[in-house]
C-alpha cells in the first residue's frame, strides 16, 4: 500500500467550497415513515422526534437526503447498512468543515515551528 499523497491547499479548497454549498447544518437523521415510503430513513435539517411521523405530518423540504425508501423500494444499500449510512452522512456535515480547519490549523503549527528551527 502506497502512503497518500499529501492533500494539496487547492484540494482543501474545494472540500471546504462543497460543505459551504450544501444545505447548512446540522443535520440529523430521522426515522420516517408512510404508506409510500414505509421505513424513510432520512437525514433531515431538523431532529428526529422518534414519533416516526407519516407523511404528510413532516415536511419534505427538512430533508436532505434518504438511505431507504421501502415502499417503492428505490432507495436501498445491498448491505442494509441504511442506519449507519444515514448517520456518517448527517455527522459530515459537521465533521468535515471542523476536519478542513484542522488541517489548516496543525500545518500552521507546524509551518511555525519549521520557521523558529530555521531562525534558531
């Protein structure tokens, strides 16, 4: 296995212009439900009231994104991981903007300490 290359400042970038575009955050996943979609499992601007709400008692416009429609079945994972799916993706829209400023903040630290070796 060959290391990574390191992420360019330009990459860094374009990371960081994609989380700014999407739907602002933070996003939490909701278990939904109806006789359309039995089993919505959806990432939602709002939190999930665990009242597994059917439509049309929950507004379509909170949500984001969906790991599974059940009824009609066209939204699914062969692995039917939708849970876990639902949750990596609510959780980057968090993680991801704090992972970008980490970098910049740790390569500043370490362009810092570069700079002090070389004027000692």
């Amino acid at each position: 296995m060959h290391p990574a290359e390191p992420m360019t400042d330009e990459e860094l970038a374009e990371i960081a212009e994609l989380a700014d575009a999407a739907t602002p955050g933070p996003w939490h996943v909701r278990q939904l439900d109806d006789e359309y979609a039995m089993g919505l499992v959806a990432i939602s601007t709002v939190p999930d009231t665990e009242a597994g709400e059917r439509w049309p008692a929950f507004d379509h416009r909170q949500i984001v994104a969906a790991t599974l429609v059940q009824q009609p079945r066209y939204v699914d994972v062969a692995d039917a991981r939708w849970d876990e799916n639902a949750r990596f993706i609510a959780q980057a829209r968090q993680d991801i903007p704090r992972l970008v400023d980490e970098i910049h903040r740790l390569r500043r630290l370490i362009e810092a300490k570069d700079q002090a070796v070389t004027e000692s």
